[in-house]
C-alpha cells in the first residue's frame, strides 16, 4: 500500500512538473503580450517638422524598386529617373521591352538583373545593360525569387519547379547556369537568397533555414522552432524577412517575430512579438540594433532584448501596424510606413522626429515600400521628400541590403 502510495505522489509530481512546464511558456507570452498592449500609442508631439513631399505631373506613380552605382532609379512600373532629383526625367527603361522591375537587382557595373515577362518567355531571368541592350536571358519557374548577386558577378535565385521541388539555382556572369541545390521546402511565396559575408548563402525553406556554399554544397540546416511552444515556425516571406549581419549572424523573421542564428546554425535567441502578420520586415543597424516590424516597431539589441517600442497612432482606432521593411539612414533615423500609410522618422531612442499621413484610399497619397537614397531622397509611390541624410552604409540597413539589392553583406 506504501509503495502505491509513493508511486502515485511520484506519478502526480511528474504531472504537475510537466505541466507548468508546458504551460509556463505560453503564459509568460500572454504576459508580455499584456504589457505591450498596455504600453501607449506614440501621440507625442513631433520633435521637428517633416519634409514637403515633392512631386511633378510627370511622376510615375509607382513603387521605386531598385537603384544602379550611378543613382539611376528604376520602378515597378520599368521607368527610370535620376536619384538626385527624382522625377525630373522619368521615363521608360526601354519601351520595346514588355517588363517590370518588381524584382530587379543592379551590379556594381550597372548590369540590370530582373525577373519578370519577356515577349519571348512567360517568366525569365534576365540581365540588361544600362542602356537597355539584353545581355542574356535564361527561363525561370513559375515561382521565383528575387535574385541576389554574388561578388565575383554570380546570380542567385530560388524557385520551385511544376513537380514542387524548391531549389537554389547559381549563374554565372554570362548567364551559364552553374548548379542547382534542392533545399526543400513546401511554401509557393519565396523569399530571396542572402549572402553573408564569408560567400555564404542562406535560404529559408518554409520552416528550415539552409547554409549553402558558393559551389552549391549544402553546409547545414536547422529547424526553425519557436522555444515557447517547440513547434516549427514558419518562416515570412518576402525579401524583408531574412538579412545577415557583418558578424556572421543571421535572423530569420517568423511569424512570432525573429529569431538569430550564429553562422554554425546554432540558435542565439528569439524575440517573440506575438504578431501573426505576415508582412513587415527587419533592418540592422551598423551598432547592431535590430529593427523589426512586426505590427509595432521594436528595437532589439545584440541579445534579443528589447530597447524600446513604437506605435502607430492609429494602432487601436484603426487597426494600423508596420507592414513595410524598415529603412536605417547614416545618422541613424529609422523610416518606417505603415499599412494606414503613416509615415514615421523615428529617433534612434525611440522618438516621433516627424510624420506624414497619406491616404491609403487614395493612390495619389499611398506611400508604399519606400526607398532612401544616397542623397538622402526618401522616395515613395505618391513622390519624394528631402531628408538630412541617406540610406546607412553599415550593418543591413534595408531589406534587400542596400538599394541595388545585392542581398549580400559586405566585409567589414
């Protein structure tokens, strides 16, 4: 009978140990949660004016999506115009090309990498000189990622063939397909390549994060699990969603936040947001502060800690959140739109330095993704305004990198 009894004290210990353990984690979430919620919208007055928005009859009324070495803006649209004075000469990049720059990427040369529609192809990858000549074009799947460009002229693209294998695929200068690496994967919205500093590639494969070298072997993989409930995190997608740091680290956005990971594939730490959007997007300061928009926009520092928070003003009265990547200028100013098209400078201690409210029913007055010079011209779909300086040249101050999105680190 003792002997019964000490088994079923030992059996309810056991369960109640196991419980808090299962428990304990998704309350301390819920806690947090709580505390964030309780944290006020940010109505402080603006520390300084905001910029006049500039725009002429002439300008293209889409998105800026990429940039070449000479400051040369290309958009969404396929026109083009000069970086320092933005939509003083828009015009098409070539108008005998049926195309679009959505997902374009440009060389130190100024080679234009993009892909998108062609007369010739559904869906190809193609380079263009600057003046518009076709250097090469190779086909692409259906589903393709933006490219990322490789220091020695290589291009990197993900995409998943009609037999639904997700693969990595590398080109050469000249257009040669040099290998291609199966990284797994079920997801049909791809997320780019990035390049770390050492050549390494990573690409995300719905919830695993994959190390491959610059010859196309595979190094590692690792699951990409949430601690707090130890299932499988999916991975965001978008170009947004996975940088590398000049350290060797690199974070992945999921849709509990971020985590980080050391170039080993050993898991540093996780910031868990406890958002379930799926856009937004992270940017890395050249001190190693991440910002990640993830409904609010937090600051993190080296050890995942948070260094404070910011709210749209409009957070409880209309449902608004930070669904763009967030942009770091040289002297530290994070911009940062949000889906009610409010768009925010923002210290780098956390405060309003200014915001101007567009009109999201209105595409005359939507922001969009903006881009940041290196003029220091913050460029949206509605126009651009002057700001005091342009995008950072460390750590990963946009979403692709930098405005020719390479997707690469740079050696420090």
């Amino acid at each position: 009978m003792l002997a019964r009894m000490r088994l079923r004290t030992v059996f309810l210990v056991y369960m109640l140990s196991t419980a808090s353990a299962i428990v304990a984690p998704f309350a301390m979430t819920t806690i947090v949660n709580e505390r964030r919620k309780a944290i006020p919208v940010n109505t402080e007055p603006p520390l300084e004016s905001a910029p006049q928005l500039q725009s002429r009859s002439m300008w293209s009324g889409d998105a800026p999506a990429c940039s070449a070495p000479n400051g040369t803006i290309y958009y969404a649209n396929g026109k083009q115009s000069d970086g320092s004075d933005p939509g003083a000469n828009t015009q098409p990049f070539d108008e005998g090309i049926r195309i679009d720059f959505r997902r374009c990427a440009v060389s130190g040369d100024g080679t234009v990498y993009k892909v998108g529609l062609t007369e010739e192809a559904p869906l190809s990858l193609n380079a263009f000189e600057p003046t518009a000549q076709l250097k090469w074009s190779v086909p692409a799947q259906d589903v393709c990622s933006s490219p990322a460009l490789g220091p020695d002229g290589s291009v990197y693209v993900v995409s998943r063939t009609r037999a639904g294998t997700t693969i990595l695929t590398g080109y050469g200068a000249g257009g040669s397909k040099l290998w291609e690496t199966p990284i797994g994967g079920t997801g049909w919205y791809l997320t780019a390549p990035v390049i770390a500093a050492n050549g390494t590639i990573y690409v995300s494969a719905t919830s695993q994060l994959v190390a491959i070298e610059s010859t196309g072997r595979e190094i590692w993989r690792v699951s990409v699990q949430n601690a707090g409930s130890g299932n499988a995190s999916a991975l965001i997608a978008g170009d947004g969603g996975l940088i590398a740091g000049d350290d060797g680290r690199i974070f992945v956005q999921v849709l509990d936040g971020v985590i980080a990971f050391n170039e080993r594939g050993e898991k540093l730490w996780e910031f868990l947001a406890g958002s379930r959007d799926l856009d937004g997007g992270m940017a890395l300061g050249g001190d190693g502060t991440l910002y990640l928009a993830s409904r609010f926009l937090y600051a993190l520092d080296k050890t995942g800690k948070p260094k404070w928070d910011f709210k749209s003003e409009l957070t409880y009265t209309k449902g608004d959140y930070f669904g763009h990547q967030p942009i770091i200028a040289k002297d530290g100013t994070i911009y940062a739109n949000t889906s009610r098209d409010q768009l925010y400078a923002i210290t780098p201690d956390g405060r309003k330095k200014w915001l101007v409210s567009g009109e999201p029913s209105t595409v005359k007055r939507a922001w969009g993704q903006p881009m940041l010079t290196r003029d220091g011209m913050l460029v949206t779909n509605a126009g651009w305004f002057a700001v005091a300086t342009g995008l950072a040249t460390t750590g990963w101050p946009s979403g692709s990198h930098d405005n020719s999105n390479s997707r690469r680190q740079e050696n420090p």
